[in-house]
C-alpha cells in the first residue's frame, strides 16, 4: 500500500478513517519569518521558501489562509493614520464616528508578529449604534473562486482552512470592547450588549451559511475560548446555542467545523462537544494551561479530533530534550492507536524554538506515528 499525501491524512482524520500514519503539521511561520528577516535559518536552508522547507522535513502545511467570501462596506469612510509604530484607524458614518489604535514596537517588528490593540471601536455607549451602522453597512460576498485557487496552490501538501473568524460575544468582548471593560458593559449596558450580539450574530451567521455553501471543508469559526474569560456559564448562554446553529448549517454542507483551541478550555470540553464542534485546532496542553492530553481524550474520546497536542514551550528553553521526549512518548501512549489526532504545535512553533527538536519530532512520528500508533 503506497503512502498517503499530507492532504489524505487529514481528510481520513476528518472522516473518520485510519490514516496511514498520523499527520504531522505544525505553524512554523513565525518562526521561518523571524529567522528569515534575520538571516538565521539553518544554513541549509538560506534562500528556501516556507512550503520547500515543510516538504524537506516531511510535514503538511496549515493551509490557514482560505478565503470563501470577502466584504464591502457602503456608506461608511474608513481613515487609516500611521505613525511612530501606532497604526490609528477612524471609520466615519452618518451617525457618528469610532476608532481603533494598534501599536507595535520594534521588538514585535523584528520577528514579523502583529502589534497589540490598545483602542478599541466602543468606548462610551454612544459608540454602539455606530458600530451597528457599520455592521448594517457590511455586505458579505462569496468568492468560492478565492478558495479554489488557494486550494490548487496547496494540493496534497494540506487541506485548506477557511476562518469565519470568533464567535459574535467574543468579538464584542475582545475586539470592540476590550477584555478590561467589557464585563462592566455587561453590567451597565446589558440591553445595549444584547441588542449588538444579536445584530453581529444574524450577520455572522450569513457568512456561515456562505461557507456551508462553498467548496472548502474545513472551517473554523471560534477562537481563544477560556475557562476564565469566557466561563461555562457565559459559554452556555452565549456560545452553545450559537454553535449548534452554525455546526447544524456547516455540517449539512458536509463540513467539518473547527474552533481554534489555544487556550485554557479545561472547563469547557463538554461545552465544545454540546456546541457541535468537531474539531479543536492548535489545542494546546500543560505545561501551558491546567489540561492535559489524557483529561482531553477522557471527555471527548473520538467525537472531537485534537489538531495540536504538542506545547511550543517543549521546542525551547528552558525545557530540555529529555522533556521534550518523555512527552512525545506520553502523547504515543494517549493517542493510540491514533485516531482523531492530527499532531501540531500549539499555538506556533516560536523563534526561538530549537531547530533539531522541530526535526526530533518529525523523526518520532517517522518510528512510533504509523497506524496503529505504536506505544514506546
């Protein structure tokens, strides 16, 4: 039996079915552009790009970039001022006028990472019709084309990934609020919160429904779910019942739905499975949050497949080799014989991670990953 390509490996994980070994696919870009813009990649691979480097050691690529539609706003006039590292951002309607400030420093720059949001769109509770007027003024257009053509650029090195980005409270809390004050707006303006999570839903959901009407297959929607920051009460008011909506919609198109896991869900595993997800991409384990592979697999079994389970702590010091083969060895041992596992690092594979572990785990999956998993 010849092998499978990346991308058959984790179409029969999605499946259901064996693979003939388990995938291995981590994120190393940010550590390729880091390495890249200082000039510090592996003498081997001075001059290579991303994608030749990912099939010279053997793994898939993430794919995390495809696209099934693309937005147009009407009416509304979108500033963007930069300066001294700030990147300030005013969108000006009719009915008034918000502002996003991101700022970035030279540290971030030199290892090509995004800035930090330190302004955000709603800032007193006039600012929430005028996010409503820009969220009304928002046209979603499908763009299956966009898809098809990353889709033949990947080929068999992976399966596309399509993000519809959080879920509509998440969005509100982190991205148009603020994590500091969002849960006072709770508090003090709870039919002005409502009134907004209801608005962003019904339009989050037309691009659900957009994606279950594409050519993509793996969708992820959902992300940096937290048992503190979005606690199980919260997650069952708010994230459940807009999930199974949107897992019921995704699966009748025949996709599979994703929530990007790369934070602390130790409360929230029976939730993830009550909202329908089917998967939980960059799942991230202790030594990074309270959870554990095994506590994962204990409450989800196969229902949920784990795209991760390897912490990007063990690529770099202070965590010693040693360390980083005793848990391979545990995850072996967790995972047989292998189904529902897609081996990645969570979240990202760093800078400064260790260029030898990133090829000792690509090794161990070569000696131990063939199905059934064997058991060192």
């Amino acid at each position: 039996m010849s092998q499978m390509t990346h991308r058959e490996r984790q179409l029969a994980v999605m499946e259901g079915r064996p693979p003939d070994r388990i995938p291995w696919v981590p994120r190393l870009l940010l550590w390729y552009n880091a390495h890249n813009k200082a000039g510090t990649l592996p003498e081997k691979y001075q001059g290579w790009e991303l994608r030749d480097i990912e099939r010279d050691l053997g793994m898939g690529t993430p794919a995390r970039v495809g696209r099934v539609h693309t937005t147009r706003l009407d009416n509304v006039e979108v500033v963007i001022t930069q300066k001294d590292g700030a990147t300030l951002t005013d969108y000006h309607t009719p009915v008034g006028t918000v502002s996003t400030l991101y700022r970035t420093s030279d540290v971030l720059e030199e290892a090509d990472i995004q800035g930090r949001q330190i302004e955000f769109m709603i800032k007193s509770v006039e600012d929430y019709q005028v996010v409503e007027y820009i969220i009304e003024h928002t046209e979603i257009i499908p763009r299956y084309d966009y898809y098809l053509a990353y889709e033949a650029v990947i080929g068999e090195d992976g399966v596309p990934m399509v993000a519809l980005g959080d879920h509509p409270m998440d969005e509100i809390m982190r991205d148009l609020i603020g994590w500091n004050r969002a849960y006072f707006e709770l508090h003090d303006h709870p039919d002005e919160m409502e009134h907004l999570y209801h608005l962003l839903a019904e339009h989050t959901m037309e691009m659900v429904k957009v994606a279950a009407r594409s050519p993509a297959k793996l969708i992820a929607h959902g992300s940096h779910f937290d048992s503190q920051m979005t606690s199980p009460p919260l997650f069952a008011k708010y994230w459940v019942p807009y999930f199974q909506e949107a897992s019921q919609i995704l699966h009748e198109g025949g996709k599979v739905l994703t929530c990007h896991a790369d934070s602390d869900i130790s409360l929230l595993l029976e939730l993830i499975v009550e909202a329908g997800f089917d998967m939980a991409e960059c799942f991230v384990t202790a030594p990074m949050v309270p959870l554990t592979l095994d506590q994962a697999r204990e409450v989800w079994g196969n229902r949920v497949i784990i795209f991760g389970g390897l912490p990007s702590v063990l690529l770099s010091e202070p965590y010693t080799d040693e360390d980083l083969e005793n848990y391979m060895k545990y995850l072996f041992r967790t995972i047989a014989p292998g189904n529902a596992f897609i081996l990645g690092v969570a979240d990202n594979v760093m800078p400064e991670a260790k260029f030898e572990r990133i090829v000792r785990v690509g090794e161990l999956v070569e000696e131990y990953g063939y199905y059934p998993v064997s058991v060192p």
